[in-house]
C-alpha cells in the first residue's frame, strides 16, 4: 500500500482543500507551482546550503545510552532540539520562505502555539527583510514570553488572539482571515501538515530532512539505514511527518504516534485527537477532528502549548486508520515524568512536546535488540516556566 499523498491531494479519504473562493486563486497557484519550484536545483541549492550553514544541519543522531540500558532496547534520539531556534520548525519555514520569495509575496502570516514556529517564520523573515505577522492566542502567549519576546526582538508583529481557547485553533482562524483579507501579496507559512492541499505534502517534504539523515546516520550506528521503530509526537504532525517520510512505505520500519492525552481521554480534558476525533473539515482539510455530535469544535487541552489541537495532519489520520501507525495517548503526568527522566538520565532537557514521545517508553516494551528511534522536535528551553511550576508543586523543584 502506497501512504504518499495522491494526484488528487488526498492520503486515503484524508485531505484535500476546502476553502473560501477568495483564497482559491492563491492555494491554485501554489497547488500548480510547489513542485516545479521545489525540485529546481537552484532551489535546493539554496534551501540545503540553508540547512547546512544557518540551521546547522545535519542534526545529530545520538545513542542515549542510560536511557536504552533502563528501557532494554536501543534507543536513539535525532537531536532536532539543536538546530537554530530550538526545533524542527525552521526546516519548514526556511523552505516556505524560499517559496514565497520566488512567487512574488512580500507580506508573511504564520500561527503558533507553542511559540517555536512563530519564532522560526519570524527568523526566516528577519534574514529575508520580509515582513512577518503572527497570530498567537493570548493563553499561549501568557505560558510562552520567552517565545513572544523572541519573535518581536526578531522584527515581527504578534498579534493576540481573543477568541475561543485563545490557543492554536484560534490563532489558526485569525491567520486565514487575515489571508482571506490580503490574498496578492501575502504567503501563509502555515507551521505544521494541515490545511489545505498542497500545505501538509509541501510541509512534509521540508521536514523530510529528518528521516533523509536518520536513513544515512543509522548506517553509520548500526550498520542498515532502518530502524525497527519510530516513534515521535503530533498535534498537527510535521515533526513525525518528517520522521516518518522515507520510510512510509518500508513496512519492516513500525512507526509510533503520541498524541497528548491532557488529563485523560476519558475525560473532557484532552487533545487525543486521533483516538476521540470523527471525520470532518478543519482549516481547509478533511481529517479526524474533535467535535460534538453537531459538529462544533471541542475545545483541546494539553500542558503541551505545541498540541492542543483539535485536528491532525490527513498524512496521519490516514496512517492511523489504516494500522499504518500504532498511536499511544499520553497524559500530562506521564510527559512531564518523562522530560524529568530524559534531563536526569541523559542531560537533555526536552520540550513538553517531545516529552510526550518520551512517555511512550512507560506504555510499551521494546526487545534489547531493537533499534528505536525517536525524534527530539524541541528544546525545553520554552517550557521552563511550567516545568518550574509543575515539578515545584511536586516537590521535585
């Protein structure tokens, strides 16, 4: 079975681009361009030189050596935490910049939640001279000023979301009105595989750096270019999108999801999209989504800034619901007991998102002889504020 995005812009039943006719003409025109633009060598000439000497690719892909002993497998964790501006969200936002550049946009929006790809279209901008806007919402903008403070030193404008949870989905709104308001000049670097066709195959292939270097580094490790596990957290997905990418297809790879969820998900407090979610549309895309019976959006939680959304990237609701990836839930409890094990452990203190792939240890076993890797989306530097609060609380601080 072939998992890649078809023709037509779908992953199975997932995808494709439901959206107001005034943004037709600028999803049309990236829809007919994006590969042609993409596969020109100037083009990636340009966006792998980035990579290199901007990001400071490629990232490491570390063998976590207490971690392996205490969990019977080995464990190896591709460092995407140590890339220039703390996470995986530049190698999009690089390629999106690039993008808008050649079609002629001068005017930047991104969203975020978590602050990470806020900063990373603000640093793209910032090294372009482009304008930048970000739509943030204001209850992420109170658990993320470090990331707020970055993105104005940066040169861009951030602009508060009031509405609803005052979270990612909100910010997400805003961004598209504000598109729907400005369509000729202004690119929508949207930060993760949702939206609507061709954003979750373009963000995908960007952050298909990760599996393209994990492919080359495990040979180096381990003698194959493949592991016998994958696991890596979504929201919207792309960091697992990335990991996942080149090895969609090798069926002998098993690939491992971890979606936050928040208190439980049995509970009302929860971002579990793909175990609570039903098939609907969400910013543009048709996917699982967290709703009512009538189909108004549940509101998500998680201590997770980064995935608190009621959506998911199609490329995921479709690996889910073909058995393709095996999808654990964890709570905030187990996310946070596991970024204190990762810091203690190895001395890499994570993001609360990439915690939450760390939290699958404590749900599955694996055999001393597998090789599993795990993508480190971000740096806890951001998170820091909660962690601080959270640990205290248990005396642990």
């Amino acid at each position: 079975m072939d998992y890649n995005i078809n023709k037509d812009g779908y992953y199975g039943d997932f995808g494709g681009a439901y959206i107001p006719e005034i943004l037709y003409a600028n999803v049309e025109e990236l829809r007919e361009r994006y590969l042609e633009i993409l596969d020109d060598p100037a083009f990636r000439m340009e966006f792998d030189q980035l990579l290199r000497d901007y990001v400071g690719r490629p990232s490491p892909l570390y063998f976590a050596a207490r971690l392996s002993e205490k969990y019977g497998a080995r464990i190896y964790l591709k460092r995407e935490d140590l890339n220039h501006t703390g996470a995986h969200k530049i190698n999009n936002t690089i390629g999106q910049i690039l993008l808008a550049r050649r079609m002629g946009k001068t005017r930047i929006i991104a969203e975020t939640g978590a602050g990470q790809h806020g900063v990373a279209s603000a640093t793209v901008c910032a090294l372009m001279g482009m304008k930048c806007i970000v739509y943030m919402g204001e209850t992420d903008i109170a658990r993320q000023q470090l990331n707020v403070k970055k993105m104005e030193m940066l040169g861009a404008e951030v602009r508060p979301v009031t509405s609803g949870n005052k979270t990612l989905k909100d910010a997400t709104n805003e961004a598209i009105r504000d598109w729907c308001c400005h369509p000729a000049d202004t690119h929508y670097i949207i930060g993760s595989v949702v939206g609507p066709h061709p954003y979750p195959d373009m963000v995908a292939r960007f952050q298909s750096v990760i599996s393209e270097e994990i492919k080359k580094q495990l040979v180096e490790h381990e003698g194959r270019d493949y592991p016998d596990y994958l696991v890596a957290c979504v929201g919207g997905g792309s960091n697992a999108a990335g990991t996942f990418y080149h090895y969609l297809n090798d069926e002998r790879v098993k690939l491992i999801a971890a979606e936050a969820a928040g208190l439980g998900i049995d509970t009302e407090k929860t971002a579990a999209t793909i175990r609570r979610g039903r098939k609907g549309v969400i910013h543009g895309s048709y996917t699982l989504v967290m709703q009512t019976e009538d189909g108004q959006i549940v509101e998500p939680y998680s201590v997770s800034a980064g995935l608190d959304y009621p959506g998911i990237g199609p490329l995921h609701a479709n690996l889910a619901s073909k058995g393709r990836a095996e999808v654990l839930a964890v709570t905030d409890d187990e996310a946070l007991a596991a970024a204190l094990e990762l810091t203690r452990l190895e001395g890499i203190i994570p993001a609360l998102e990439s915690a939450h792939a760390l939290g699958v240890f404590g749900q599955k076993k694996f055999r001393k002889e597998e090789v599993v890797v795990l993508t480190i989306s971000g740096r806890g530097d951001k998170d820091m504020d909660t962690y601080i609060e959270r640990y205290s609380q248990m005396g642990i601080l």
